[in-house]
C-alpha cells in the first residue's frame, strides 16, 4: 500500500491571503474593526438615527409579502431554526414591523441588491425588502470575463492562478451574484506572497470606503429575503426548493470588509459557496440561512472578531459553516499581533443539518463552536490540518467545541443518486471528526445517537498534511515526535455520550434527505463507538476525562475503537503520561478511506467502512457488522502489507509503531 495525501477537506483555491490587522481603523467614524460589531436596529433604520445613508431594495411585491408573513408570524407563528419550537411575534411587534415596511416601501429606490451595495459607502445601511432577488444584471456579468483575466490573476505560494482583490473588485459580478468591495484598490499584490501572514501587504490595503456597511432583510423571518443565484426551480418561491443549476460561485460575498453586519437573510442556490467573506476584521451574521450551497453554505476566510449566530443551514456539499484559515489568537500566536490570546470565531444557536458536513475548517484556529443543533449530516464536525495554497495557520490548534448538541449524524449521501452531492469522503454515522487538530477541546456536549462514531481524532503527519501556506509555528505542538506535528493535547471532558438531553423532542429536520434516527424511542441512544482514536505514535496529550457513557457512568464509554487487536490500549485519562503507540490497522482504514474520489462508494477499498450503511447500535445487523470487520483487521494485522505501511508511517513519523508479540 503506498501512503497519499488524504482528501479529508476539499481544498478550494484561494488568493494569497492575510490575518486583517486586528486594532480599529480609526479613519472610519466610529472605527472600523477592532472587535465584533454590534448590529443596529431596524427602527433605526426607519429613524435615520446613527451614522450612514440607509438604502431600500424592494419588488413590486415584498410589502404584500411583508403583509403576509407579518400575519403569519402573529397567527401561526415560525421556527426560526428547525430544532426550536414555533413562536409568535407579539401583536406590538407586528403592528411595529408592518409600519416599518410600509415607510421602506415609499422609500425603495433599488430593485437588485447589487446597485443598492455599490451605492454605498461607510457606515451605510441596505435594507432588503421581502422578495426573492435573482439580480438579472450580475446574472448576465460573464465568467472569466477579459478585463480581469488574465491581467488581474496572481499567483498563490503554489504558482496557481488565483483571482487577486482587484480582479474581484474590477469584475465584482464575474464569480458573485452580490459583491461587498471593503476597501479601496491601493497598489499591486507582492509578487511572491509574504511568508508572514501578519496584515495585509501596506503595499495594497486601500482606505475603507463600505466598511461598517450592514444588509438587513426587513420581513418577519429570514426565508422573507432570498438572495437566490439558483436556477430550474420546480417551486421557486419556496425557500427549501432546490435548483437544478446554477449561475454563479458565490451568492453574497463580502471582501475586506471590516466591521460587516448581516441579518435576516437567506442566501441559496451557488455553485461554491452561499455566503463568503475574506480578510475582514468585524462581521456579525445574525439570523442569516444558508440553503444550497455545492461547497460550502457559508465561508469566512482569513477572517477576525467573527460572529455568526442564531443560523440554519442546509443543503451544502461539503459544510454548512466553514471559518477556514482563522487566525492565530491562541497559545501560540505572536503576541506582538495578538497581544491578549482569545477566540476569534464564534459560531453558536446554529442548526446545521442535512449536509455532508455541519462544520468545517481547515486551520481552524482558536474557534469555538457552542450551543449549537448538529444533526442529520453525514459527519457534524471537522476541522482539519491539511494544508492547501491560501490556507495559512499551520498547525491548527485551539478550537473549542462545548455544550452542543451532536446527534443523529446518520445521513448517507455516498449513493448512486444522493439528496446532496457530497465533495469529501466522510465516515457515516459520526459527531466529530479531527484530522490532526491540537490543544483542541470537547467538553460539556451531548453526543447520542450517531451510529458509527461520536467523536473521532486522527494524526496527520507533517509529510501527508502537504506544503503549510506561509510560516509555521515555531513551537513544537507534539513534544516527542519532530515529524509530526499534529493531534496532540487534546482533551475530552464531561461529555455525555449515549445520553438524551431530559425533555428532547423528535423535531421535523430530523429525517430530512432520509436520515436515519432512533429520537423518541430511547432516553438512552448509544454511539456506534464513543471515542475512537487512531493512537498514532508520539501523539502526546490527548485524553478522555470526566465523560459518561448511556447509563450514566464512565464505565459505559466505548473506545478506542476497533484496530489491532493484540495491541489496542485503552483510552488514557492522564494527559500528562498519554502517549500514541501505534495502530498499523486504524492508519490502514484511514488511508483506505481517504483515497475515495467523488462518485466513488469506496467497494474498491476493503479496509474502508466510512461509506457502508452503519446499522444502529446494539442491534443484531451492528453486532455483525463489528465481527465482520474484527475477522478483516485480523487478517490485515497478520499480513506483509500491514508490515509495509507500519515500516513507511515509522518512516514519516519518527517513532516507532505497536509490533505485534
């Protein structure tokens, strides 16, 4: 077996890109950036109070629309995310709202978002009424359109092509159906990226002229206000429909940004990505849906003090949400930059569901994931240390997962003719997967009902994990081992694994796309395996402590998972003393199960569960299943090949693996 790069993240191409400077610009009144802005209120808008011109988009329609779910909302109430109940406006609320519409009715002198952005200016304000904007003239902007390509290409740290700020500024309607240009084109991009990715290149940060800008829906829900670049629609009035095509990469895209505020929206329909941001610093996306995305449903990149709250989303290809190349804020920053180590991202009261992934993000670091329903995917969490060109961070580290509930991730997309088209190979039935995360934790979460596993962790070793984007850590994360430098000292705290929150009810999501979940037979629904750890050698200090297991007590947790099994240890508790000591199995299973392509079901690799059906725990069909791959572990355990890659990862990884006596 020879050893590849795995393809645990789909890798898209970015420009070289830089950690925004994380103090206020205070050329902008108020200052721009610097901190997590603070979304205003419609009623301001209708006031005019505060900085900044408000602009008003609306169709011959939206305040019938407005009218509409207005009623509605009072009536019959809405549920803002799947997994919440319904809830009425009160009647103030809505006779409050309804006089709103109509003064923004009188006032609307924009039909297309687009027009109404590029009018605008600092601390303005872009008030979209209820309807559903396909922007025809962003529509018909063409692709790769001359008067940026080639001329305003640059090269990333690879030597790839990438569209530089200025080709997305110049031709802002080429990839994006609504494009958000921050700051002003200044100089040339370097010509070799900087290694440091500190702050935007002086050379080419232009002054802000849209920061500060916020865009607001003004209907009762978010689905009031579709931005749609899809296309070939059955129903394309209903905010769930999806399209059969699509007409650009991108539905709203804001770029520079600094000091972003984004609510009461929905974005779908993009043959990339629903929602993108890049090189901000200051965004608040609130009450915004993500629906249909191909790629990701939402992507914030290289992006500081970012928020994003009270979210749903379906539909995406890879993940729902995905802060990717986060910056360094945690333990090992350079703290003449980042003088206070902090979280940078915040993602929390989301649902995320229905995806190949909830969350993802590659260099993921010092995010915090908390609060949130993920459900109904095919995997709920991964964030990962694969390197790609314009991906700087490595290695990741810091990212804290609390107090979610992770349940019911038993989506199976890997078929001839799936709901969602899945872009990466995922295990089904799974809660959290971590290819080669450090200083990472996971505390305080409910985790049930996820038939292959709860919680997964993986090394990657420094020579798979591919080329880091610009400079690398200088501290060793992984103490005892040089050439791997990932997956070490992450811990495992107070989760209740197999266990039903008290009052959890079945919700309509659940089963969405076909999703299979046993909610609302049991109080007590097991993982297929609680913790299972691939034990790489010379990965220090992870550990499991303080979790429960179905019946309470830590007695019931199930891990490391199935591997070898004259050498599987247990799992460590002491993070002081843990130490991986190799698993020739488990690295054969996942390097089977990294080498799936798109559209492949994986049959040509025997190792590789990841893409069978998992069978619920504790049944008869999940007891056979577990014997089956007992019997081909076994098998391998005892065979030249696994004697092949034990020498080859000893090769990569510096020390030695687990023999067999």
């Amino acid at each position: 077996m020879t050893l590849a790069v795995p393809s645990l993240a789909s890798a898209h191409l970015e420009r070289p890109s830089y950690w925004p400077d994380p103090a206020p610009d205070t050329e902008v009144k108020p200052a721009a950036g610097g901190a997590v802005p603070e979304a205003r209120s419609l009623n301001s808008a209708v006031s005019g109070k505060g900085p900044g011109d408000v602009r008003v988009v609306c169709q011959n329609s939206s305040l019938k629309l407005a009218r509409e779910s207005i009623r509605s909302a009072r009536r019959n109430g809405f549920r803002l995310r799947p997994s919440q109940p319904k809830k009425r406006i009160s009647a103030k609320r809505a006779k409050d709202l309804l006089a709103a519409n109509r003064k923004f009715d009188q006032r609307c002198a924009f039909d297309n978002v687009q027009d109404a952005v590029t009018a605008s200016g600092n601390n303005d304000r872009v008030v979209v009424m209820p309807g559903r904007y396909t922007e025809p003239e962003s529509r018909r902007a063409p692709t790769n359109d001359p008067r940026c390509k080639p001329s305003l290409l640059q090269e990333d740290q690879s030597g790839a092509l990438t569209p530089s700020y200025e080709y997305q500024a110049t031709c802002p309607n080429d990839q994006n159906l609504i494009y958000l240009q921050g700051r002003a084109i200044e100089g040339n991009p370097l010509a070799t990226p900087r290694p440091n990715r500190h702050g935007i290149p002086e050379q080419e940060l232009g002054k802000c002229i849209r920061c500060n800008v916020q865009i607001e829906g003004s209907g009762a829900r978010p689905e009031d206000v579709l931005m749609d670049a899809g296309d070939d629609y059955e129903k394309p009035l209903d905010p769930q429909a999806k399209p059969e095509s699509y007409t650009k990469h991108v539905v709203l895209r804001t770029d520079r940004s600094d000091g972003f505020v984004g609510r009461n929206f929905l974005v779908r329909g993009a043959i990339e990505h629903g929602f993108y941001t890049e090189e901000t610093d200051g965004i608040l996306l609130d009450k915004v849906k993500f629906f249909w995305a191909a790629d990701y449903g939402h992507l914030s990149f290289t992006t500081d003090h970012n928020v994003i709250k009270n979210c749903d989303g379906f539909g995406a290809g890879d993940a729902v949400v995905y802060p990717g190349a986060s910056p360094q804020t945690g333990d090992f920053r350079d703290e003449g930059f980042y003088p206070e180590q902090r979280v940078n991202t915040v993602v929390k009261r989301c649902d995320m569901h229905g995806s190949t992934l909830a969350y993802s993000g590659s260099m993921g670091n010092s995010v915090r994931l908390t609060k949130n329903n993920i459900y109904g995917n095919t995997n709920g969490i991964s964030s990962d240390t694969l390197s790609a060109p314009g991906h700087p961070g490595f290695p990741a580290d810091g990212m804290k997962i609390d107090r979610n509930k992770i349940y019911s991730n038993n989506l199976n997309l890997y078929t001839a003719d799936p709901p969602v088209d899945p872009l990466v190979p995922m295990p089904i039935g799974t809660g959290i997967v971590w290819p080669g995360m450090n200083d990472g934790t996971v505390e305080k979460n409910w985790i049930f009902d996820n038939w292959r596993h709860g919680t997964v962790l993986v090394a990657v070793p420094d020579q798979v994990a591919g080329e880091p984007d610009g400079n690398v850590d200088r501290e060793i994360h992984c103490a005892q081992n040089l050439l791997a430098s990932t997956s070490c000292g992450n811990q495992y705290i107070d989760n209740r694994m197999g266990q039903v929150p008290p009052g959890f009810k079945r919700h309509p999501a659940l089963s969405k796309f076909g999703n299979r979940s046993a909610i609302g037979t049991s109080q007590t629904l097991p993982n297929g395996v609680d913790f299972w750890w691939d034990e790489f050698p010379g990965n220090t200090g992870n550990c499991w402590t303080g979790n429960t297991g179905p019946d309470g007590t830590g007695g019931s947790i199930t891990g490391p998972g199935l591997g070898d099994p004259v050498v599987t240890p247990p799992l460590p508790s002491n993070c002081a003393t843990s130490v991986g000591t190799g698993d020739v199995v488990k690295e054969a299973v996942l390097l089977d199960c990294a080498m799936w392509e798109r559209g492949n079901t994986g049959d040509d690799h025997p190792l590789c569960y990841w893409f069978d059906m998992p069978a619920r725990p504790g049944t008869s069909a999940a007891t056979a299943q577990e014997r089956q791959f007992a019997r081909a572990a076994e098998s391998y355990a005892e065979s030249p090949d696994s004697d092949a890659l034990r020498q080859r990862l000893q090769e990569l990884g510096g020390t030695a693996f687990s023999d067999r006596p």
